[in-house]
C-alpha cells in the first residue's frame, strides 16, 4: 500500500516536473510597450495600447508566435519625453524580445538611441519625417513618415485641386512643425504659393483668430495639420465663420475621433489618409468590427498602428523561424508582409532599410458624418 | 551634548554614503530615475532660497533650468569643456536672474508670480521659435556626457555619482549662505521686510540676490539635466515644470534645509512607485499631495519639526 501511495507521488512528481520543464522551454514572448496614457497624447496612446492587446489576443488565441505565448507590459508616458525616456530604459531593463512605442516623434526620438543601444526591435508609431533619417538601425514605424505622405498631399493640392494659394495651419509641435516643413517644400516644388503659415498651440482652444487670418489671406485652399482635438475645433470655426474654401488635411483631419467632435462642420473635408479604419479593404473593415466590439469604440488610424506593431512582429520572428531579440531588428527591415501569409497585417506592407513603409493610401472626403474613399492609391514599388 | 552634535553630520554623512552605494542595487531606469532626483532637487534648492528663505513667489525657476540646459547643450556643441559649460550656465542664469529682479520685484506675493509666469512662458517661446539657437521644436539631440578630469561620466551609474557630488557642493553652498549674513537678511525680509528695512538692511538688494542665487542654481541643475537626458526639448522646460518644482518645495517645506530633498523625492519618485495602481496613480498622486497640503501645509519637513522638537520656545525662523 505504502509503496504503490509513493509511487503515485513519485509519478505526479515526474509529471510536474515534465510540465514545469515544458513550459520553461516555452516561455512567453514578453513585448514591453511605452505610450502616451495620459496627458495631451492621451488619444493616441490609448489606441495604440488597445490595438496592441487586440492583436496579442487573437495570436494567443491562435496558438502565439512560434508556439509560444505573447504577453505585453505597458507604461504610461504621460505624453512627456523625459519621462518616456526613463520608462524605456525601465523596458529594456525587463528584459523584452521587443519594444512598441511611443506615439509622439519627440519621444520616439529620445528613446532611439536606448533601443539601439539595447541591440532591441523599436517598433514605433511617430510619423516625423527626421526618425528614421537618423540612420538607427532598430526603428520601424507603423505608418508613413511625412517624408511619404506629404508629396502626395502636394501633388493632390497641386494637380487635382489646381490651387494657386495655401493657407497651411499647423500646431507647433515637433508632429505638426515636421509636416509643416514638408509640405512648404513640396508645394514649393510645385509652384504652389503659400499665402498664410499660421502656427498654433498644441491644447489650444479658441481657433478665431486664425480663421480670421485664413480669410485675409485669400488663399484657394487650407491645409490643416492638428491634433485630433485641436482639428475638431477648427473645423467648428472655420464652418461657424462661414468659410467655404476646400478643407485639406493628412489622416488626422478626416479620423473618426475628429468627426465625432466636429459633427456636421467636418463635412466637405478632403485629404490624404494612410491608415484608416474606413478603406474599402474587408480585413480593414473586419478589424474595426472586432476592436469596437471589444472598446466599444470606433479606433483611428493609430489604433491599427498598435494592432499592427505586433503582427509586424509576428511575421518577422516566422520569417526568422526563432525568437532572436538581437536578429529581430534586421528581420524588421526589407521585408514584405502580405495578408495571404500574414492575415493580421491587413494590407501588403514593405518596409525598407531605413523602417520606412510603403503600403497603399487612400484619397478621402468626409460626407455626412461618415469618412468615404474616393480614390485608392496604389503602393509605390 | 557632543553625541548630539555629532548626530546631525553623522546622518547626512551616512545619507550621502547611502546614496553613494544605492545604484549598486539598482538597474539603468532606478539610476536614471535617481540622477532626475538629484537634478530636480538641485532646482528645487535654488527655489527653495528663493521662496523658503527669502519668501519670493517664483514662477521661473523652470526655466532658469531651461535656459541653464540650453546654454550647455549649446556651448558643448561648439566644443567648450563641460566643466565651463556649467559655471557659464550658473553665471548666465544668475545674470538673468538679476536682470529680471530689478523691474520683477518691484511687486511682491501673487504679482511677482504673475510677472515669473510671464517669463516662464517667454522663455519657453523663445526655446520653441528661436529654431537657429536652440532647434526649435526638434530640440538638441546627441548631448554628450562629459569626461572630468579622465572621469568618464558616460554610464549612468558614473553620471549619477557626478550629479550627487554636485548635489553635494550645492547643499553645502547654500547651507553656508543661510547661515551667513546674507542668509540672515534673507530670513529678515521674509519675516518682515519693513523690520529689516528699518534695522539698515538694504532690502532691494537681498531680495535681487536672493533671487539672482536662486536662478544660478536652477542654471546649475539645467547644465547637469542636459547630459543627463542626452536631449533637449522644450516641453520639459514648459510652465508644468515651474509649478512641479513650486509643489515640491512646498510639499517638502520651504524654508527648510531638507524641504527639496523630499519635495523632490516625493515629486520624482512617489509617481514611479504608485504605477502598480496603472490607470489610476496619477489620481492616488494628486490625492496624497491634496491630503498633505490640507492638513500639513509646512510640509514634510514641518511635520518632522514637530514630531521631533515638540516644544521648544526658542525655535525662531531659522530653521
């Protein structure tokens, strides 16, 4: 009796044992996210933070990555990069197969150097134009650089709409002046006379003014380059002081958290958009089903970002056929991922040397409230 | 009596000690997140004179750290050595200080916070929109940590050790100015600057140098926060920081010694350790801060004062 009881214990001993081993050779893929939680990014970082829990979800679900679990940790920046700093070095020091994050370009700017350092994939939402010009080997962003969406911009302006002058309207941040810079060079390049260059605040309230100046200026159309909750309250201005010129804006402009606010004073308003939740594509659309049944929200553009941080992820480490935190950053880089192979990307994706995307956009006007695609343009290579 | 006096240098010996040896125990973020302490109670030292001892209301002190910061980040690209670097950004910041303080403190109370506040937010513009002297919005990026004399600050743990060496010399700086006549006249004219006036203190003067010194020091702590964070930007340097730094000199204690070392300690790492609540430590943050001040407005330090010298008639301003 006693032998066959120790027996018993020695087998379930054996058993665990087994299990426990098991599960240490399958540890989980541990991605540490830094983001804008609160604070004035607090838009942006929420999405990208639920895009990305989206996306884990549904590879656990599936069986994870190379068969191991994905687990994310995330942290809050308070949209201020000192502080983003310190948490990515908190990120590294945990030790992760990756980093996601941030939002901002100031903090994807300061936490470069650390990614970098760290020899650790940096997959990041920041859309200035300069990031991945400083030649670190370890970013990759998610979404056009301005580099990319701004001469499609200009030659939307230039040759569909054939304005002559521009009223360009951006918050002064290191976001809005970077696209600011762009499109003066682009219009520039093609004749295009800039008639007003009005610089905003970032958090600011009363658009009068500017309006105002917009007016004066007489120009054929207006760029408008702002933060979600600062296009909302233009759009409210510019349609309260009755101005009927052609409204343009890059994916911010016609997102659906600026339609909400604007409602009716959004209508009419046209501009180029990288990602949206809109585009005739139905992995797009089957997404956005998906992310509001579980938020109970309508995401923007960047929480597919975050949604497609992880897949990028994903599909770079099945390339690689193993989890290699240090060859993750190269596999990031020349690599095509398409949704026959890759379900979860959406839309086909290469990314260059630099980390930068090319993917197709889209052309899109506002009509009643709803964001509605007129023209799908095609990836460029 | 002689054990009592040797109490008091004995604890701050064994505190810098401690502190010394706390990076050993601690991975990059906690050293990183020590060596912010360090700077922010540097700047929260410079208020603390300016405010506890000579009962100025400073809204600037932000961006004396700001200016302090761009001019290092600025005179080190041009290829002068850090060490000269700091001295030119705490002379530059006292001149300014001083400049400022001539038409500045011709009001007092709530008007001199109103006149800082003004300058705080030029400041802030002039490092936004000035885009050939200080980047502009993109910042200052690449801030090299200095090499002092064959010493390379480079790892953290080494930065760390150089910030607490200058915390140090700060500390004992401006302990010798409290206790010197001028940290007497400074306490005057808090206290009561008509009294101070009439027993022959030139009031105008102290107060200018009250606030000159104050600046110089934040200048100080700017010149160490560049190499520190290896970038500039200015959005740190932004109003928030002037408030941030106002709370924790009044949270610690103004007018105490220590009042910024735990005014700091509360402000840079009472956020980090309540992140367990995740979305909600912000809320628990201004909760407790709200809770001390309504209960405890001379701060922590005034808290300990009580608690360890319950009765004592004697206990004048100085402290």
């Amino acid at each position: 009796m006693n032998t066959k009881f120790l027996t018993g214990v020695l087998a379930a001993a054996v058993l665990s044992l087994g299990v426990a081993a098991a599960s240490a050779q399958n540890p989980p893929i541990k991605l540490e996210n830094v983001a804008e939680l609160s604070g004035p990014g607090a838009t942006v970082g929420t999405n990208w933070k639920n895009g990305i829990d989206l996306a884990i979800a549904e590879i656990n679900a599936k069986g994870g990555i190379l068969g191991r679990k994905v687990e994310v940790n995330h942290a809050d920046s308070q949209s201020n990069p000192g502080v983003a700093r310190s948490l990515f070095q908190k990120a590294i020091d945990a030790n992760p197969y990756a980093l996601l994050g941030p939002g901002y370009s100031g903090s994807v700017k300061v936490t470069a150097s650390l990614a970098e350092a760290a020899g650790l994939a940096q997959v990041m939402g920041g859309e200035a134009a300069e990031l991945t010009m400083a030649g670190h080997k370890n970013l990759v962003r998610t979404s056009f650089g301005q580099q990319s969406s701004m001469p499609k911009i200009a030659k939307y302006i230039a040759e569909e709409v054939k304005a002559q002058a521009v009223a360009v309207v951006w918050v002064n941040n290191d976001f809005g002046k970077g696209g600011r810079d762009m499109i003066t060079k682009e219009l520039a390049a093609r004749n295009v006379k800039i008639v007003a260059d009005l610089s905003t605040e970032a958090g600011q309230a009363d658009f009068a003014a500017d309006v105002v100046k917009i007016k004066n200026a007489k120009a054929d159309v207006a760029f408008i380059y702002l933060n979600e909750e600062e296009s909302a309250r233009i759009l409210k201005e510019l349609h309260g002081q009755n101005v009927k010129i052609p409204l343009i804006g890059e994916t911010t402009l016609l997102g659906q958290k600026v339609i909400e606010l604007a409602g009716v004073a959004a209508n009419g308003v046209k501009g180029h958009v990288g990602l949206t939740t809109d585009a005739p594509v139905p992995a797009v659309q089957e997404f956005r089903k998906r992310f509001q049944a579980k938020y109970n929200y309508v995401p923007d553009h960047n929480g597919i970002k975050g949604y497609l941080s992880v897949y990028m992820i994903k599909a770079a480490t099945e390339k690689m056929g193993k989890v290699d935190a240090k060859a993750l950053p190269a596999a990031l880089h020349n690599i095509t991922i398409t949704p026959d192979k890759e379900p979860g990307i959406l839309m086909e994706v290469t990314v260059d040397e630099k980390g930068d995307l090319d993917r197709m956009s889209f052309l899109g006007e506002v009509v009643d409230g709803k964001q509605v695609i007129k023209q799908v343009l095609p990836k460029l290579k | 009596m002689t054990l009592q006096r040797l109490a008091v240098p004995g604890a701050i010996l064994a505190g810098i000690i401690a502190l010394a040896l706390a990076p050993y125990g601690l991975k990059n973020y906690g050293i990183s997140i020590l060596g912010l302490w360090a700077v922010t109670t540097i700047a929260a030292i410079g208020l603390n004179l300016t405010l506890g001892y000579a009962g100025q209301v400073s809204l600037a002190q932000g961006a004396f750290v700001g200016i302090g910061a761009y001019a290092t980040a600025i005179l080190m690209a041009k290829g002068v050595p850090f060490g000269a670097t700091l001295l030119l950004s705490g002379l530059l910041c006292f001149a300014i200080g001083w400049l400022l303080g001539y038409p500045a403190l011709r009001v007092q109370h709530h008007y001199l916070a109103f006149v800082t506040l003004a300058f705080a937010t030029l400041a802030f513009l002039v490092f936004r929109n000035e885009q050939w002297l200080t980047g502009g919005i993109y910042g200052i990026s690449g801030i090299r940590r200095p090499v002092i004399l064959g010493w390379n600050t480079a790892p953290e743990r080494a930065y760390f050790h150089f910030c607490l060496i200058m915390l140090v010399l700060v500390s004992g700086f401006v302990w010798w100015i409290v206790r010197s006549p001028w940290g007497r006249a400074f306490l005057a004219l808090r206290e009561n600057p008509v009294r101070a006036a009439s027993l022959g203190v030139d009031t105008r003067r102290y107060t200018l140098m009250a606030f000159a010194i104050g600046a110089g020091i934040g200048g100080v702590a700017g010149a160490l926060y560049a190499p520190l964070v290896t970038y500039i930007d200015p959005v740190p340097f932004a109003l928030s920081f002037s408030l941030n730094l106002l709370l924790m000199v009044i949270v610690g204690g103004g007018g105490y010694f220590f009042g910024p070392f735990v005014g700091a300690m509360i402000a840079v790492l009472l956020p980090e350790w309540l992140r367990f609540a995740q979305g909600l430590y912000l809320v628990a943050y201004a909760a407790a801060v709200m809770v001390l001040l309504v209960f405890w407005p001379s701060g922590i330090m005034g808290i300990l004062d009580r608690l360890l010298r319950p009765a004592d008639p004697n206990q004048g301003a100085a402290r």
